[in-house]
C-alpha cells in the first residue's frame, strides 16, 4: 500500500493491485519491494578491478564491528533502547550499492513468499533479508533469510523501496 502510495504522489504507474490479490507487475514504473535477488546484489555484490564476488555482510565486507551494524550483543549505542533499531544512516557503513543498514538494524521485507509453497499474499509468509538488532552476528549477513506474515508488527522488520528507472 506505501509503494502504490509514493507512486501515485511522484505520479509513476502502480506497481500493485490489491483488488486482484495483490498481484504485481514489476515492469510498472512505480515502487515496490526489491525481490531476494535484487536486494541481495545491492547488499553484497562488490564488482571492482580485479575483485568481485558477494561478501558476507551488507556493507561489502566480510567482517564487522560494533560501528557498523546494529546487532544484538553488539555493544553499540543503542543496546540499552527499549526497541533497538538505530536511525538510519546511524553508521558510516554502506553496501557496494551505497545501502545503509543493508545488514542488521531491521529484517527487511522482499517481493515474493519466504516458501515456494506461498500462493496468498494476505496469509503466506513472505521473504525478509538481512537480520535485525535481535540476532547475532551469524544471522545478519547478507545471505541471511526468513519469513514474515503479513499481520505481523514487529519492530525487527521493515523495507525498503526499489523504483527501476525506465
């Protein structure tokens, strides 16, 4: 609903129908959820000379401290907040693809269903990346995955929106 929303303000075609099931058409030029595979090239990919390949973490690295991602135990300034998430842009950290806060801080919700099974967007549970402040450092890496229904309000999860340039 926010993604056919910002749409209709910026005057872009909508990407959902919600009468139909909220059935999709990524082509549209509105905005949208980023599929699993697009938010995990923007998190992780790193193409530069003579080095390419995804790393482990949404800022295109393969470790991490306490100053660049919100995760929990991770001694940062936020551990001792009610609800743990950071503001964004709280670390200096990005992905390759400038993403702050790719891993860790709020699982973000993708297009598509967490089970190849999920056939109801208003039941099935969809796909979410990335971890949150409540994980442990092994589950925010960028390969990191789980699902969400969509009647759950929980402050591990969010998204983000994607909007192809056409």
């Amino acid at each position: 609903l926010y993604c056919n929303e910002q749409s209709d303000i910026e005057s872009y075609t909508k990407v959902y129908v919600p009468t139909n099931g909220w059935t999709s058409n990524l082509s549209a030029s509105g905005y949208r959820l980023p599929t699993e595979t697009e938010w995990y090239k923007a998190s992780a990919w790193v193409y530069a000379t003579n080095t390419y390949g995804f790393k482990i973490y949404g800022t295109g690295q393969d470790t991490l401290s306490k100053n660049e991602i919100n995760y929990f135990d991770s001694g940062d300034d936020f551990e001792g907040n009610a609800v743990r998430t950071a503001p964004v842009g709280s670390y200096d950290s990005e992905s390759p693809y400038e993403l702050k806060d790719a891993s860790g801080n709020v699982w973000e919700w993708c297009q598509g269903f967490y089970d190849s099974a999920g056939s109801d967007p208003d039941v099935d549970a969809h796909a979410a990346r990335g971890g949150s402040w409540a994980n442990i450092a092994s589950d925010i890496e960028a390969t990191s995955r789980n699902g969400f229904k969509p009647d759950m309000a929980l402050s591990t999860v969010g998204f983000r929106l994607l909007r192809v340039n056409q």
